[in-house]
C-alpha cells in the first residue's frame, strides 16, 4: 500500500470517528419523547373536551420542556406545582414565563394527545397534554404539564411512581401511583 492511501484511509477513518462522536453526543444531549396517550391517568382524558373549573392563566414560555410548535403556550392554574414560579416571574425583568391572558372558570379544553419528554441533561421527565381552547373567537394551542415521578420510588425502581396533582377539570385529585414509559430517542 502507498502512504497516500494509507494517509487517505486514516483521514476517512477520522472523519468518520468525528462524525460518530457527534452523533453519539447528539443522541444522549437530545430531549427525547413518547406518546402516553395510551396510559393512565391520560387515555381517559385525551380526546375529551373538558371543563376548566377554576380560572387558568395562559404563558408564553422562552424555554422549557416544550419543544412542540404547534403548541406555543402553557396552562397554568394555582395548584400547579410551577404556579408559585410563574407568581415569581412577574417581578423579574425578563421572565421565563410571561402571561399572555386569564381565562374564567367553565372555559373549555379540547385536549388531543399526552408526550412524555425527557431532558438529556438532567434525565427528568415531564409529561405534557397538549389541546386546544377557544376562547372570544381566537384559538389557543396549549400545553398543561401534568405528573411528577415520586423520587424515591422512581430510585428504587418501582414502575408505578408517576403522581398527578389536582388538575383545573378534577373535581379532586387522583391520589394513585401510575407507571409511565421511558421516553426513546426518535
């Protein structure tokens, strides 16, 4: 062999090292996702029209876990656990979270389907149920962050540590543990 093929295959060779790495690193940083419709507590909600019973604020939202673009903007309402961040962001000069509108109780949310994202990062997990509200005319595709995994359950590897706080369309709240997927690369 000639040193210029071997100086050719060992330039192809780190090409294609470099090119591995980087999608190896892509693949782990990338916020993955799942769809949980299918799952407890949310397949008896998706595809449901639901009855918002306490006032909700809708947000614009610079960065989150919400990666969806059909869905530009966030529910919240005072039991969500972010509820007290987004009362903190008001003070703040450039929030994270900025209100964009109230909306009064017995305001109506077409909700249309549940994703489970995972940060690549930090590894945590959010899922989120994404709908619809029409509300004076204007539509408004929104997304309601909705489950927590219980840490030390989810640390000892117990499948049913996924816990729902009260959502705004729950008379009360579900007081069950749930097992969620884990969220896949693609």
């Amino acid at each position: 062999m000639t040193t210029k093929k071997i100086m050719s295959i060992i330039a192809v060779l780190i090409i294609v090292g470099i090119a591995g790495f980087i999608f190896l690193l892509y693949t782990t940083i990338k916020t993955k996702s799942a769809d949980i419709s299918g799952y407890e507590p949310f397949k008896a909600w998706v595809g449901q029209t639901v009855r918002l019973d306490t006032q909700t604020l809708l947000f614009e939202q610079k960065a989150g876990m919400n990666n969806n673009n059909r869905y530009p903007y966030i529910l919240l309402d005072s039991l969500h656990p972010q509820w007290q961040q987004a009362e903190e962001a008001k003070d703040v000069e450039d929030p994270d979270l900025k209100a964009v509108m109230a909306f009064p109780a017995g305001t109506h949310l077409k909700i249309e389907k549940a994703i489970q994202y995972t940060n690549g990062v930090s590894g945590f997990s959010s899922p989120m149920l994404f709908g619809t509200i029409n509300y004076a005319g204007q539509t408004y595709k929104t997304g309601y962050q909705w489950g927590e995994a219980d840490i030390s359950k989810d640390l000892n590897n117990i499948e049913k540590c996924w816990k729902f706080h009260r959502a705004p369309w729950q008379a009360q709240e579900d007081t069950a543990f749930y097992a969620l997927p884990k969220a896949g690369i693609w």
